[in-house]
C-alpha cells in the first residue's frame, strides 16, 4: 500500500499512556517506515521514552502541523480501542492532515474513505479493516498441508498474541526457516500490508477467510497464524474461525502474568487456570478427534505490571505447574518458544 521509505507520524491523541493505545506501540515496536512522531498534546515536547518509559527516542508532538513540520508523509490512527469506533473529536486533525496532503492508515471499523473521501487528492485513506466482498466457506482444507501451522491462542484480550507472533516469525526468518505470518488484525495487516480484518468479516464466513489466508501460505515450513479474542472472554467469538480455518497443529498460549482477572469491562471474570485452559483449547481444537489435533508447545507471556524478579519468578511458576517453556519475548527474548517450535 505504502513505500518503507514514507515517513509516519502516530495519532495517539490520549492514548499514549493506556492500553487503547497498542495500534501505535505495535507500529513503534515493528514498523519498516521512519517514524518521526507521535502526536498526543499531553506528552508534548518529550519522548515516547520520557511520557511513559518505553524504549524509543521519538518525539512527541501536539499537532498535525508539527508533524507536517517533521515531513511526515502518512498519519497513523494509533489506537485499538474495544469497540474499534473512530472517535469524533478527532474529526478535526483528520481533516487537517488529508487537507495538507498527508495520507492515513485507519484500523478502526468506521470507514473513513466514506466520511472524508471528499479531502483526497494526491493522497490515500487506507481502511485497513475493509474486508473482501464474500470469503468462501471452510472445509478444513489445511489438514491436507504438510507444513507446522501455530496458532496464537491467549488467555484474554490484548494478551500479547500479535507481538509474540511477529516476534517469533522475525527469529524463524533470521534462521532461514522459510516461516509465513497471517495477520489477521489491523495492526498486523498494517504491517505485513496484507491479512484478514477477522472482526469485521461475517461470522459464517471467518473461518474460510482464514482457511483462505493459510492455504495461500501453503508453500511455508512453518505458518504462524495472529490470534484474535480468547475462548474465555464472553464478548469474543474469534478463536474459533481461527481454529476452523486454520486447523493448527500447534498452539502457544499468550498470557498477562500480572492478572488473575480478565481486563474491562468483564473484570469481575476470573482469567481460568492455564493447564486447564490449555486442556480446554486442545479440545476445542481437535473436536473429539474429528479434527485437526494441536499440541501446545509453550507460553508467551505479558509481564507488563512485574518486575524483573517478579517476571522471573513468574515463568519459573508456570513452567512447573504446565511443563512448557514460558517467556516474556519482549523482555527475555524468543529464544525458548524458536526452540520448542523447530524441535516440535
């Protein structure tokens, strides 16, 4: 859609220092493009490093003028908030950047090209979560594939499923595995420039969308398929396309080590215990034998909220009660998880 040479800025307007914000910090963490700022007035004049202490030198400005000043060429929406609505206060630095020539990524459900299409000249509004007209239905066409195809499952939202994934396709990639990822959210798609808005497409037809993705990967060793939702969150019915679509033979289970709860708004709903959890993905996944059966091969942790001892302490734990290998990839690398999937 976009060359890597174009520079980005990140519109994050109150959302740098929360969750909501997880679009822009995917962008800062594996973007190919140059970017020259994030744009929140509450952090002005300081760093993303200085406002809330992640590991990158950017600045950060308050306006669309000041990232125009620094030559950005495309303004990412830089949140993913539940719901995926675009918020109306932000109709106004939208209008500003496709007005000055920027172009914008949108990961939010509403379509932009229909609500600001009018300001286009030169420049592009890319909709990111705009899916196909229709998706074929699945028929489980993956279990004919020869080739590891790992699914990331996770315990609740926002549980690390895309950071890990892209994490461990980077490292299979350095090793020359010829290893194939399937984004299946806008902040993968916007990244990989391809993938299926999973939450956006009909329900009857998600799992042949994803059927679809994998089938087209088919030519990879190893596929590594991003995950969506979780099996225990009430308002998610996503990992069961993915499971349908792509008939993994591998699962790794992402969770926040930190929470014994699932995050807002169903915190009163206790995260399950893992091993059982795992039982319960593998059998959800197999479907009593009569598909495709997956083995989980390891744990991805989130130890956002842990200190270092803690995070240690913590992985030590769940080593013990699962009998998988679990790391935090961010914080100590993916080494434990590269070697679990080339042994499996």
């Amino acid at each position: 859609m976009f060359e890597h040479h174009q520079k980005l800025a990140i519109f994050m307007e109150g959302a740098l220092d929360n969750d909501s914000g997880k679009m822009g910090f995917g962008l800062m963490r594996f973007s190919k493009h140059p970017i020259v700022c994030v744009i929140d007035s509450n952090y002005k004049r300081k760093s993303v490093s200085e406002a809330v202490g992640l590991p990158y030198s950017i600045p950060v400005v308050a306006t669309v003028d000041e990232a125009i000043q620094l030559e950005a060429e495309i303004m990412v929406l830089g949140i993913a908030p539940s719901g995926g609505r675009f918020p109306a206060e932000w109709d106004g630095p939208v209008s500003h950047a496709l007005e000055n020539g920027l172009s914008v990524i949108n990961g939010l459900h509403d379509d932009l090209n229909a609500r600001f299409g009018h300001l286009v000249k030169q420049n592009t509004i890319w909709d990111v979560r705009k899916p196909q007209h229709a998706y074929p239905i699945a028929t489980a066409k993956a279990t004919e594939l020869k080739n590891q195809r790992i699914l990331m499952v996770g315990t609740d939202m926002a549980a690390g499923k895309m950071t890990a994934g892209l994490e461990l396709y980077a490292a299979l990639r350095e090793k020359g595995v010829k290893v194939g990822f399937v984004p299946t959210g806008q902040i993968g798609i916007t990244l990989m420039g391809n993938g299926i808005p999973l939450d956006a497409i009909k329900v009857d037809q998600a799992a042949g969308a994803v059927e679809q993705a994998v089938l087209e990967q088919a030519h990879n060793d190893i596929i590594i398929i991003e995950g969506q939702g979780s099996l225990a969150h009430p308002g998610s019915t996503a990992t069961l396309p993915l499971m349908r679509g792509s008939q993994p033979t591998h699962l790794i289970m992402c969770h926040k080590a930190a929470y014994s709860h699932l995050r807002y708004p169903v915190s009163h709903i206790p995260i399950p215990p893992l091993d059982e959890f795992i039982q319960l993905n593998e059998a959800v996944a197999k479907v009593c034998g009569s598909q495709n059966t997956a083995k989980t091969i390891g744990i991805a942790l989130n130890t956002v909220g842990l200190n270092a001892s803690e995070a240690e302490k913590k992985m030590e734990e769940i080593e013990s009660s699962t009998k998988l290998p679990a790391t935090d990839v961010v914080r100590f690398g993916v080494e434990k998880l590269v070697n679990a999937i080339l042994k499996s």
